[in-house]
C-alpha cells in the first residue's frame, strides 16, 4: 500500500542561511564553488587562521595592565616556571608551576587578601589585553563589601598556577583570568576560573569556569555578574565546583 501522506521537507534557501548567520561566529552556509569552497571562505579561513597564529604569540601587556589595574598598590607581577614561550607551548606541566623566584617574591610580599585576583596571559594574551579590564572594573562593584582583592599578574601561566599564587597569598580564593585557546571564529575569548580554598593539587571539577567572555561572546557585565554570584555561592559552601552544581 502506498503512503500518500505529503512528506514535508525543509529546505535551507539563502535567506534562511543568512538569518542563522546572526547568532552564530560558526562557519555555517559557506556556499560551494564547483567542488571546493568560494574564494571568499577560503580567504577568510586564511585569515582566522592567521589571527588564531597570532594570538598565541602576542605580547602580555604588562605595563599597560598594572597601570590600568593599580588600585592603591601596584599589582605583582610574577612567572611560570618555563623559560620560553615555546616551552610554555609544550610543557603545560611547568606553566602550571612557579618560578623559584616568584614564589620568593610572593612569600615575601606584604600583600595579602580575601581573594586573589590572577591575571594571565595563558594561550592568548590578545584576550586578556583587550578584555581583562573591562572585566575586573564591572566586576569591581558587584563584589561583597569589606572583601579585600589582590591583584597578580602572571606570565606564561596555566590556570593551576593561580592556586599556588593564592597559597603563597594565603587568599581564600582565586579568580584566574586567562586567554582561552584561540578558535577559528575567536582569538581574543578571555577564562575566568573561580576556586574556593585552593590547594596544590586542586582538581579541574573543584572549579568554576566561566568561558568565551569577548566581544561577540559572552557579554562582559553578564560574566562580571556570573562571576560574582559563584564567589558567593562558593562562600556559602565553602568549596566551589560540580559538586555545587
């Protein structure tokens, strides 16, 4: 028996391609040129690439950061224990780690704080110039009254790295910005990484992570608000993590 029922069938014209491409960074509709892709796509494909390239190469702005983030004192400024950016690259391990001097320098230092506040520049350091800031001055007044922040500056770090700058601080909690792995759609999404009582060997799912904070991601003052609300979520608790979720 046949089945004369109508068989519907959406087909994606145009139109409907290009109203998708507003919520999306995704390459999605890219069209097709005989076999392969149309000149531009594959121009712009070059183009992200090379933006991706660039961004885990740029420059941590050091000095433009602890001018803008001075708040009273200026901020430390530490490293990781590696000794290049290309052994950064390779041995995530030491990114983890601090140098022997900086942990000198931050035992030694008068600072200490509720929560640290660590400023790195992680895979791309293109995000924390352009989205660090912001972040911190709309997170600034959404923080609970009387809590005392200091704030580091991290070179060549990874996100573990924040909780030995904290131990070292004896800071209750740490709050790592750090750029993320740059996309194809994204070289500049800025991480923010929050831990209540951090510990040396603090495990991922001991953290909250805020993600693709960025000009066409994650608006800053939403994230600023997130970020807050974990931090006190946490302080209820006690601990942060998927075991609060």
């Amino acid at each position: 028996m046949s089945d004369d029922r109508p068989v519907l069938r959406r087909v994606l014209t145009a139109d409907v391609m290009t109203n998708l491409k507003r919520f999306t960074d995704a390459r999605i509709g890219l069209g097709q040129a005989g076999s392969g892709l149309p000149t531009q796509a594959v121009l712009r494909f070059s183009l992200d690439h090379a933006r991706a390239r660039d961004a885990i190469s740029s420059a941590f702005e050091v000095s433009a950061l602890s001018r803008a983030l001075k708040d009273g004192a200026w901020p430390l400024v530490v490293e990781s224990a590696v000794t290049s950016r290309e052994e950064y690259l390779t041995r995530p391990d030491l990114g983890r780690l601090l140098s022997g001097t900086s942990q000198t320098r931050l035992l030694q230092s008068a600072l200490r704080c509720d929560l640290c506040l660590v400023v790195a520049d992680g895979l791309s350091a293109l995000a924390v110039n352009r989205n660090a800031v912001p972040l911190i001055e709309a997170l600034r007044p959404c923080l609970p009254a009387g809590l005392t922040v200091g704030t580091v500056l991290l070179r060549n770090g990874r996100v573990a790295a924040g909780d030995r700058i904290a131990l070292a601080l004896k800071a209750q909690a740490v709050l790592t910005l750090i750029g993320e792995r740059p996309g194809l759609s994204a070289a500049d999404s800025l991480g923010a990484y929050v831990t209540w009582h951090p510990r040396a060997d603090t495990r991922d799912a001991e953290r909250y992570c805020v993600s693709n904070i960025r000009t066409g991601g994650m608006d800053i003052s939403a994230a600023a608000t997130l970020i807050a609300t974990l931090l006190e979520r946490s302080r209820l608790a006690g601990r942060s993590g998927v075991a609060l979720v």
